[in-house]
C-alpha cells in the first residue's frame, strides 16, 4: 500500500526531504518557463507544486528554506542580454481558486487596514494575460529603457526588441513626470499567431506551442529584426519607479497611461465590492474564447493607491492583489497512441498522442499522461476517447476516460520496463522513506542516448552556458552528425568544421545559404563557445544535470568549493567515508540529504568524473564566485535566519550576509554566531537562546546589513 503524501501525514523529517524536492523542482520548471520559453509541465501542475510548498511551509515554519519557492520570483535573467537592475522589484501575484478566496482575499485586506465589513472598498479588475512581462523606463518622456522581469530583480536589456512593438510609445507627451516606469504584457493574438507559425512551417522553421511561447521567444531574439517581423502586442497594467504620481488610484493611473498613448485592456473595470469581482470573473470567462487572445484568469487590485502602500508586500508578491485563476478549458479527441519520452535524468514520461484539436484557440495533439501510476488510475489506453484540458498549458492533461465510447477489444497500456533509447532496465527508485517513486528511470545513464542529447541539450541551455548560436536544434543536428556526443566534444567543434566539407557549415545557421555567410555563422559560433570556457562556475555545475541541483544550489556549491576540481574531489571523498566533508557541506543553508547523496552518486560514476575531466582537458576554466568581504561586522561569523521576514527576502537577506563575509547555514548549533528571527520564530529561537546565541530583530539586522 502507498504511503500517506498528505501535508498532515508529514513528518518534520519527510518536510524537510519535502521542501528540497520542491526547491529544485519548482527551480527548473522557472527557468523552463522564463528563461527557455518552453515550459515542462502544465499550468495546473505548477500551482500544485507551489501550493504543496506553501501548505509545507505552513505546517512546519522552522523549515522554511532560504532557496524556498516562496521567495522566489522568476528566473536570473539570460548572459545572452545585458542586466538591468530594476529599480522598483517586479515582482509575482498570490493565486485565487474559486470564490471564497476571493472572499478570503477581502477579508485579509479589511482585517490588515482594520476596516468594517460595510466600509468602502474599491477594487479593480482586469484579464490576466499570459505572455512575458516587460518594464519600459522612460526619462524626461524619451524611452531609455526596456526589460524583462528577469528574477524580479535583474532582468534582461530588450530595448531595442521593446522599440519595434506598435504599441510601445517611444516618447511621451509633455507634462509627465521626469521618471516614468510602465509595467505590461508583451502578447500575440491567436490569429497572428496561427499566421506566424503557418509562415514558419513552410520555411521550415520553429514551430510555436503556444501564443505565450510565440511572444516570448519573439521578444527576446538577440537579433532585432526577427522581433520587428514578429506582431508583438503590449497591454499597459502596472508601474515601477515614478518620480511624482499623476493620480492616487490604480484607475486614474490606468486613465494616465490611455492618455499617453499606451494601450489598456478594454475589459478594465472598477468595482465596490467582491461580489462585482466575481460577477466580472464570470462574465470574461463566458467571453474567453471569442477576445483573440489568451488569458488564464483575472486580476484584482485595491484602486487606493495609499490603501496599497499600506498593505505593502508579503515574500514574492503584494497584499493588495490577486489573480483569480480560470478553471481549465476542456475538449474531447481520440488518443492516437502513447509514446514514452526518455528525459537527460533518464525519466520514462508518457504522452498521449492525440487526433488533433483546437482548444482555447490553440491545436493540441499531445497531452502529458505523468507517469505509470497516472495511467493506471485513469486507465487510459490507445483507441480510448479522452476528455482533454488546458489552461495556458503546453502541454494538456487528459481529464477523464469517456469509457462508453471504448472498443471491447482494447487492453490496458502496458508500461515498458526497459528504456526505449537503449533498451537497458527501466525501474522506480526507492527513496529515504521505502516507497517506490513514481517516476520509472533508465538506468543506463549517460550511456543512454537519448538522456546523452537530453543532458547536452541542458548543457547549453540559457540557465547554464548559453552558447549564443548552440540551442537546442544544433545539438540536435550535430548529434545526427556525430559531431557532439558528450560536453567536451562541443569544445572541439572548431576542430572538427575543419576536417569536414563546406557542406556541414548549414547547420551552425540553420539554413543553406552561401559558404561565405554560412562561415561567418561558423566564426561567431566557435566564438562564442570560446567566451563560454570562462563562464560563472555555478553556471557550469549547473550544466552538468546532477539531480537535485539547481541553480540556486550550484550557486551555494560554488561558493563553498570554488572550482570544479576541488567539488569532484570532495565528492569522491564523502563516497569514501569522508564524514567530516559531509557534515561540513550539509551545515550550509540550502543544502539537504537528497543534495548531497546525488553530488556523491554523481562522481562515483567513472564515466560522470572522464566528462568533467575531459572539459577541465579542453580548456575550460569557470569563474568562481567573487571573494566575499573581509572587513564587516560580520566578516567570518555564521548566521541563520528564522521566521518571517518581512523588510527582504530570506533570499536578499541570504544574499547580502554572505556578500558581507558570513556563512548562512540551516540549523543552530554552538557555532551559530547571530539568529535573525523574525515573526514566528519557533523552535531555532528557543534554542539560540538556550546555547547563549546573539539575537537579532530583522530592524537590527538591517540597520547592520545597510550600515
């Protein structure tokens, strides 16, 4: 029998293993999603990850990681572009499922401003869009700037990308304040986006998922004529810094920016009460199909600017809105077949393929079946008649199973026990608690083929080496060629361009075109895997794909080790019986069990430390973290953080200690210098105070982090 996953069924134990599976999870699916425009799971199935976090960490507060999702906003921005810091964090929303969240929502809002049930309270509403997020920074009415939400912090530079957009003013008109930021949705309608991929189908180019992909990847071209072609649209919603404000309701500033030549959704509307919310929600959904469009719910705001100030921000998002998600639009088609797809961590994951069907606009043919488990609890088989749904989703969900419609004569799926790459043994792992995972693996390795091309094609992704001219579709072809069979084979692809015809130099663009431009691609490519040998260190152990690593953790893993080899040895070390290394990087905050046993299952492969040693061989030499300061207060000391804070992140607060020399770990122990506690310090508080640890107040921590 299955053990109990409930949060109630957890112990402190299991949370924590809990909270680390999430961390990394949620991690990658945020750089799939921002980074890469291709997003790995549905809508629906990201929610639930982070709503299981949320529900952990509010069970077990003490546990609250310093990487927690909770506190995380997007992904770090692409090398590929330049950074612009933002002035004002761009930060995420809080998610409404059904009404009484809604209601919920007002509650919380009256409660905070102690306002009377009966008390005015005025909100806006408007239709969340799903597309890429944008910040234009305008100065003296001259735009000068434009970026993507990046990590909320940082984004990425696409101002030239932004000036091309019809409905991006490049100048405003007189009588604006000096500084001018204006937040919006960079989207492309469904019509135009059925037209683009029409246009790239018949010259054989990429094909889009979605509208959301299409605008993202539109948007952020490093060459700005193929985003000039691309028909980007821009909603205005939101703002950043002002110099002076030009209204003191979220619906005069919405007026403003009609008035200086934005566009603003037409469904904006402002009402007195939830009731007007919902019945706003209602009507838009009815409406969802027919606006040209896509959005996944709609959002609310206070419409009194000095009510938000009030409310202010809790982790990654405001007190003062919400987004009000749509339930998820269904259709019903035949599944065609079911194909096992081999991912680079060796997961056997189902798809159903479909007979093609249009569903919120888009043609879906494919629908992700999860996993054994899934399929059998369905029962869902070849021939079968499905009820499919999506809600923004890349890929959708099969919902239900229209058994009547279903042919005598079929039998259940039968779930491959060996990998159809390479035809070695395909299992479930057991983990830290006896059950069997859900999720089959390939144990082969990088000996299988098909999790080599995978693990390549993750190598050179945005989050970690982000080779301008070497994605996805070149690993691909070089694949096919014989040319990269491993990492360091991309570093010898000068070499190897030069033992073979003119012929081959088509795939460093793309295209057939002549010799001399296809070796000038050639050139700028060996280039830029050049510049790439020096990449961030944390980069490059990001790119190995060792499960349960992150980006957020290789950052923590460079800093502790500082180079690849010294990380290697050190692995090699603890598979040895090393305690003392174990102990030593299991203090680090961040850092967890399941972290560790897949640093050490890693390096015990002979053929994982021949690939590391092979790129150290080829010339590759990261960049290890900057040295951290020396002459601060807390320069040396050992700091943990604990209960809610509420003037910085835990990851800002995370960040700044180490900048200033500290060491952030998990736990208190009779090493700890300083605890930072916060609302709802538990069981850390009680334990610093009896070990005589200093104790900080987050005002105290600061006055000491900005002194």
């Amino acid at each position: 029998m299955a053990a109990d996953r409930s949060v109630e069924a957890l112990t402190a134990a299991g949370a924590a293993q809990e909270l680390a599976r999430l961390a990394a999870e949620i991690e990658e699916h945020d750089a799939a999603y921002y980074q890469d425009d291709a997003p790995l799971i549905s809508d629906a199935d990201y929610d639930a990850l982070r709503q299981r976090n949320n529900a952990i960490e509010a069970r077990f507060p003490e546990l609250k990681r310093s990487d927690s999702p909770s506190e995380r906003v997007g992904a770090a921005p692409s090398t590929a572009f330049g950074k612009i810091e933002h002035a004002v964090p761009m930060l995420s929303l809080g998610n409404a499922f059904n009404n009484d969240d809604v209601v919920d929502f007002d509650g919380r809002i009256r409660r905070f401003l102690n306002l009377e049930a009966e008390a005015e309270l005025r909100f806006t509403s408007e239709p969340k869009i799903d597309g890429l997020s944008a910040s234009l920074r305008y100065e003296k009415g001259v735009l000068v700037q434009g970026a993507t939400r990046g990590d909320g912090r940082v984004g990425e530079d696409i101002t030239a990308n932004l000036r091309t957009l019809p409905d991006i003013p490049h100048k405003l008109p007189t009588g604006v304040p000096d500084i001018v930021e204006v937040r919006g949705e960079v989207y492309m309608s469904h019509a135009d986006f059925a037209a683009l991929n029409k246009r790239q189908q018949e010259k054989g180019g990429k094909i889009f998922a979605n509208p959301r992909n299409a605008a993202a990847g539109s948007l952020r071209q490093l060459d700005v004529e193929v985003t000039k072609k691309r028909p980007l649209k821009f909603f205005a919603y939101a703002w950043g810094e002002m110099s002076a404000m030009p209204s003191d309701t979220q619906t005069g500033m919405m007026a403003c920016f009609t008035d200086w030549g934005f566009s603003v959704n037409p469904a904006f509307i402002t009402v007195d009460e939830t009731q007007g919310l919902l019945a706003h929600w209602t009507a838009i959904e009815g409406q969802r199909a027919a606006l040209g469009y896509e959005i996944d719910g709609m959002v609310y705001k206070v419409d009194r600017l000095d009510y938000q100030q009030r409310l202010g921000f809790v982790s990654r998002a405001p007190r003062w809105a919400i987004a009000h998600k749509f339930p998820a639009e269904q259709a019903t088609t035949k599944v065609n077949d079911i194909d096992i797809q081999v991912g680079r961590t060796g997961a056997l994951t189902p798809v159903a393929k479909l007979e093609p069907i249009t569903v919120g606009g888009v043609v879906v043919s494919n629908a992700t079946l999860h996993n054994a488990d899934e399929i059998a609890r369905k029962d869902i088989r070849v021939g079968d008649m499905v009820v499919i749904q999506r809600a923004g989703d890349v890929i959708p969900q099969v919902v239900r199973v229209l058994s009547e419609h279903r042919d005598s004569q079929s039998s259940p799926f039968a779930f491959p026990d060996k990998c159809p790459a390479c035809g070695s043994p395909a299992m479930r792992e057991i983990r830290d608690d006896g059950e069997a995972d859900v999720v089959t693996r390939c144990s082969a390795g990088l000996t299988c083929p098909a999790q080599a091309r995978e693990g390549l094609k993750h190598f050179v992704s945005r989050a970690a080496l982000d080779i301008e001219g070497l994605g996805q579709k070149q690993i691909d072809d070089y694949w096919q060629l014989g040319l990269i069979r491993s990492p360091q084979d991309i570093f010898a692809l000068e070499a190897h361009f030069a033992d073979n015809p003119p012929e081959i130099w088509q795939y460093t663009s793309g295209a057939k075109d002549k010799i001399g431009t296809l070796k000038d691609s050639a050139r700028k490519l060996f280039k830029a895997i050049e510049m790439r040998k020096t990449a961030d260190l944390d980069r490059y152990i990001f790119a190995l794909g060792i499960r349960h690593i992150g980006e957020t953790s290789a950052r923590l893993l460079a800093r502790h080790y500082m180079s690849l080899p010294a990380m290697m040895q050190a692995a090699q070390n603890m598979a040895g019986g090393d305690e003392g290394a174990r102990g030593e990087i299991e203090a680090l905050d961040g850092v967890g069990k399941a972290l560790v046993d897949a640093l050490i299952g890693f390096f015990s492969s002979p053929d994982n430390c021949t690939v590391v040693s092979a790129l150290i061989a080829a010339g590759i030499d990261p960049t290890p973290p900057e040295a951290v300061a020396t002459d601060t207060a807390i320069a040396g000391k050992t700091i943990v953080f604990t209960g809610t804070l509420e003037k910085m992140t835990r990851a800002e607060a995370k960040a700044r200690a180490e900048a200033m020399g500290a060491k952030v770990v998990g736990s208190v122990s009779a090493k700890t210098d300083i605890l930072v506690a916060g609302p709802g310090a538990g069981s850390k508080l009680t334990k610093a105070t009896e070990l005589g640890v200093e104790v900080l107040t987050e005002d105290q921590w600061v006055a000491l982090a900005t002194a």
